[in-house]
C-alpha cells in the first residue's frame, strides 16, 4: 500500500469515536451539570490547539521561505512538509473531536447553558453520591468488601448524600451481578442468537440481597471507625 492510499484511510478514520465520547469521556463527568462543564473547557482547548497548529505550520513555510541558499531551502522545504504532514494529522483529529463536542453541545439553548452556572454547586451532592456510590459498588462486587479509601471518602459526605450513596452502591451492586450472571449463562454450547441487550428483571431475592450489600457497607463503615478510634487511643496513650 502507498502513502497516498494510507493517509486517504486514515482521513476516514475518526480519531475519537463518538461512542467512545459519549460513554467514556462524558459518562464518567458524573453529573450533567460537570458533563456540560467539560465539554465546554474541551471546545476552548480544542479552538486553541487548532489555532496554535495553524500557526505553528504557517511560522515553519514563511521560515522556508526566508531561506536564502537555493539547496538548503529545498532540503529544508522537504522537513518542514514531513512535518506539516503530522501536525495536519493532528489538526484534522482535533477538528474531528471538536465536531462530536459541538455535536453534544447543540443539543442545548442558552437557557440550559446559565443553568450550568447556577447549578453546578447544588447538585454537587448528588453528583458525588452517584460517584461514590459507583465506585463502592464495583469494589463490593469484586473484592466483597470497600476498601478504607473509598469509604473515606464516602465519609466525607454529609449524611444525606452518604445515605443516597449507599442506596446507589446496592443498586449498582445488584445491577452489576445480575447482568454478569446473565451474561455468564448465556455463553453455553447451545449459545442464543443474541446477547442480553438491557439488565435482568429484579426478582424478590435481590431485594435480600441489597439489603445483605447495605449491611456490609454499615459493618464496613464502623469497622473502620473503631480502628481509627483504637488508633486515637494508642496515640494519646503514648503521648
């Protein structure tokens, strides 16, 4: 394949997929209203990366230009357009992921925007609960128990928000099992023509189950609390 063949595929190629935006980037902001902020930092650094290309490319011709020596301009014009070649890649990539930014954002008007000033720092908490409560739940999941970090953590929160985050930590928990198990019992010999495409109806023993998780959350929770007691006290001893 030749260069030319190459760089017309890659010329179709996104950089960033919009799946991969959407799912990976945006999601994992919490909160709508630090997903908005976000995007909308990554459009000001996406505009100024582009315009610092284009600069950057315009500078190295007009230094080309300048040069005066008939076989050091040519061998100089050949480096700068090698060059030039891979900072038009990287232009063309960002032009690629501004347009998927400004994609998400138009979605929006203007008074959606000014809500984003007003609303950031009142849904903090449901952000953080939702975040915590994520975190804890893969942990819970995949270790049967929260590390002390994370709980930390979760102790920071003010007690309203700490109760919406253990509820969030079973849920998620719950949804995460289910959908494994059902995952797991589909791959068989006699496999199904397709794979579970949402989570498995809740039956009435994953409400006991929850319940066991938020159990476990609570004995995590004041397990860690009388250690950090313990500690205070042996401190205060050897003082």
């Amino acid at each position: 394949m030749d260069i030319a063949k190459t760089r017309e595929l890659l010329d179709k190629i996104p950089s960033r997929t919009d799946y991969e935006f959407r799912n990976f980037e945006i999601e994992s902001q919490g909160s709508w209203h630090r997903q908005m902020r976000y995007a909308l930092r990554q459009k000001e650094s996406l505009a100024d990366a582009i315009d610092k290309i284009a600069a950057e490319i315009e500078l190295a011709e007009y230094a080309v230009s300048r040069i005066v020596d008939t076989n050091e301009q040519a061998i100089q014009a050949r480096i700068v357009a090698a060059n030039n070649n891979q900072l038009n890649r990287d232009r063309s990539d960002l032009v690629q992921q501004m347009a998927q930014v400004d994609a998400w954002l138009d979605v929006y008007d203007d008074s959606e925007f000014e809500d984003v000033i007003r609303g950031l720092e009142l849904n903090e908490g449901d952000s953080w609960s939702e975040t915590l409560g994520r975190e804890i739940g893969v942990e819970v999941l995949t270790d049967k128990q929260a590390s002390k970090s994370s709980l930390m953590q979760a102790s920071m929160l003010p007690l309203a928000d700490y109760k919406k985050s253990v509820i969030i930590t079973n849920q998620f928990a719950g949804f995460l099992k289910k959908t494994a198990e059902q995952a797991e019992n589909s791959v068989a010999v006699n496999r199904p023509p397709s794979m579970p495409t949402q989570a498995p109806e809740v039956l009435p023993d994953a409400v006991a189950e929850m319940a066991e998780l938020r159990d476990k959350m609570f004995e995590a929770v004041e397990a860690a609390s009388d250690a950090d007691s313990k500690e205070k006290k042996k401190k205060k001893k050897k003082k």
